[in-house]
C-alpha cells in the first residue's frame, strides 16, 4: 500500500511537468487526504471519493462533478502503483461540464464599470482596479494572466507585453494600442509615487503594495457590475471578468467582419493573441453572439458582387 500523501506529492509533480499548474487540485485533493485521514483509513475507495465529493450538501451539480473528476485522475494515477486504489466511474456523478454563458460587454457597459471603478476609496484602489479591467477589455487576457504579471513583463518602449503565467505554461506576447501603453505607464507611475520601495514584482498591486488575489478582484468587480446596473440576461447570463475575453474575441471578429478580410485566415491570429492552442478554442468564444449573426446573416443575403 502506497502513502497517500508521497503519492499526491508525484502525482502533482509528474502532471505539472506536462505544464498544469493545479494549484486548484492540489488545494482539493490535500482536503481529501486529510478526510480520509480524519476516518482512520488509508486507501482511496470509491465510497470515500464519494462521500467527500459530495459536499457541501446543498453544492452545484457542477461544482460536485469537478470534485469528483479531481478525485479521479488522482485516484487513476495511484492504480497504476497501488493495486487495491479504486477509480470511481467517470459516470458516478449526473450531469456533464458546461460553460457560463457569456455576458458580452458594450461599450457602454464597460465605461459604466470604469466610472464604478473611479468611486473605490483610494486613489491606488481607483488606478488598479481601472487599469486591470482596462487590459482585460482591450487585450481579452485572462483575469489570471493580468494578475500574474510582474512589472519586467511590461516593455513600454516596444508597447510590448509578456505573458508568462498562461495555460500549458505557454509564454506569448501582446502588441499594445498606444493610448493602451500611455495608461499603464501612468498607472506604474502612480504605484510608484506610494510604494517608492516596490513591495511585490507585480505590474498591478493592492492598497499594500502586494500582489493582487483573483478571488478578491471578482468580488470587487461583482459589486461594480451592481452599482453600475449590469443586471444578468436571459440564458443565466450575468456579468464576470472573464466575459471582458469573450466580448473582446466577439468584438475583433465583428471588426474583421466589417472590414472585409478573410475571417478563415486570420483565426489563427486571434487564436495566438488569446492563448489558445488551436482556433478550435478560440470558435467557441464567438458562440452565441446575436451581433455576429445578424453579421453573417448579412453576408449570405447579399450579392455575391456586395459579399467582402
């Protein structure tokens, strides 16, 4: 019988070689052992993984099945070196992963949550909160990513930035608008006027100068969507920061729509921009966007002389 702790220890290693970052499962799966632990037993069996991914009482369907899938690439991986592990079925639990529909922002919905924004108590809390919604609006980064970045990742003389901290540890870097690098070069001036001493390498810092928490930033954001009347829409529809990505790939196709250019070629543009491995990723983002259908519509009703 193998420990279960050592095990978790390869297992987490082995994956993040392949480039997971797993910070979720590793919090999880130690919650796990330590159930276990808790009940006197040593093993991982399918009743365990059951029970333990089940709670909360009362949690979302979804929220249970990610539980439980967590549960079972660790229990996968512990069979193939302690025999007795039991792999729960990847049926066990109902239901099957879905996506939030997205809520896509308007223009005006985004200068409503800028103008929320301007309303934070301090000056810093203004800038940052400003300047992160900002680069998630006009260059579609993930809430992660915009975190994650150190002040060296941004190049203002080449109006270059450097994700490093992206999914499958893949690095890629972002071309700038002008008036895009302008306004982080003052937001850097103002971080820097109240922490002359940086306290964190990050670009974007707390009211104490660390590094931003994501959770912290979806509830400051949440509260910046009510006070700025963002009501959620049909479909289950409501306002998040990871939908600024989706309104800015929706957004640079309905540009490329407009502007007559083969859609088909420049796919693997976006793709590259957003951090996708392949367009595959990047099609699902302009899913359900009514915009781009009355667009398509457009193009099929006219002429084939009229079609760009």
């Amino acid at each position: 019988m193998t420990g279960l702790r050592p095990a978790l220890a390869s297992y987490l290693d082995l994956r993040r070689s392949l480039g997971f970052k797993l910070d979720r499962d590793a919090k999880l799966l130690d919650q796990f052992i330590t159930c276990l632990e808790e009940r006197g037993t040593s093993a991982v069996t399918v009743t365990d993984a059951l029970a333990w991914a089940t709670l909360p009482a009362g949690g979302s369907p979804g929220w249970l099945r990610m539980r439980m899938t967590v549960v079972r690439g660790f229990a996968a991986y512990l069979a193939t070196i302690d025999p007795s592990a039991e792999v729960p079925p990847a049926s066990l639990l109902p239901g099957g992963t879905h996506r939030a529909v997205p809520y896509l922002y308007s223009a005006a919905d985004i200068a409503a949550l800028l103008a929320q924004a301007e309303k934070l108590k301090t000056p810093l809390r203004r800038a940052t909160i400003k300047t992160l919604i900002g680069l998630m609006a006009v260059t579609g980064m993930r809430g992660g990513e915009v975190v994650a970045l150190d002040d060296e990742d941004f190049d203002a003389g080449r109006g270059l930035l450097l994700v490093r901290h992206s999914k499958l540890g893949k690095h890629r870097l972002l071309p700038l608008h002008p008036t895009t690098v302008t306004a982080v070069q003052d937001y850097r001036h103002l971080r820097d006027q109240r922490f002359p001493r940086p306290v964190s390498e990050a670009l974007l810092v707390s009211s104490a100068g660390t590094r931003l928490l994501y959770y912290n930033v979806g509830i400051t954001f949440a509260r910046l969507a009510r006070r700025a009347g963002l009501a959620g829409r049909s479909g289950g529809s409501r306002p998040r920061p990871h939908d600024l990505r989706h309104s800015f790939a929706v957004a640079t196709l309905l540009d490329w729509c407009r502007d007559g250019g083969n859609i088909a070629s420049r796919m693997p543009l976006l793709s590259a921009y957003l951090g996708h491995a392949d367009p595959a990723g990047t099609y699902w983002y302009l899913h359900a966007a009514p915009e781009l259908l009355a667009e398509a519509a457009r193009r099929l009703g006219a002429s084939p002389g009229e079609r760009r």
